[in-house]
C-alpha cells in the first residue's frame, strides 16, 4: 500500500474496520511519499492531503537535504522532520 496510485491502496483504504495495522519491512521509507501512504491507511489525515504534506514536508526537507543547501534551508528540513515525528 506504500504506492498511493495503486489499485490495491485504494480498495484497502476502503475497507470498513474499527481499527488498522501496518507492518513495514522498510524502516525508514524510500520516499517521504510511501509514509504518507501508509500513515493515511492507519490514520486519514494526520499529516493532510498528499498534496500538502508533499508540498509542506517533501519539498522542504529534501531541499534542505539537498548537500547545497543553505542553513536556513537546512533548518528548515530539520523542522519538518521533528513536526513529522511529533505528529506520529
């Protein structure tokens, strides 16, 4: 379910449950988009649409990633980063 375009994570978002549960060989995720994925499966919305959290999360950390990034830039990055785990 880690591809958000994928038949099988919209037929799995669709399923009634009172409670859900990921399991991930993948500790950290390839893509900051695959823990949206899967986040949005156990919790819709805590870290907002995709196009949010790929335009507020993604594009900053991986600009302040980035071995050219600034300091700001940089700060920025380690932010979202700690915005991201407060919210998990």
């Amino acid at each position: 379910i880690k591809n958000h375009d994928s038949q099988v994570h919209a037929a799995i978002c669709n399923l009634s449950s009172q409670k859900r549960l990921i399991l991930t060989g993948t500790p950290v995720e390839n893509r900051l988009e695959d823990l949206w994925s899967l986040m949005n499966f156990v919790q819709p919305g805590l870290l907002g649409t995709l196009d949010y959290f790929c335009r507020e999360f993604c594009a900053t950390i991986l600009k302040g990633t980035d071995r050219n990034a600034d300091e700001q830039e940089k700060l920025a990055a380690k932010k979202m980063t700690k915005e991201i785990h407060r919210r998990l």
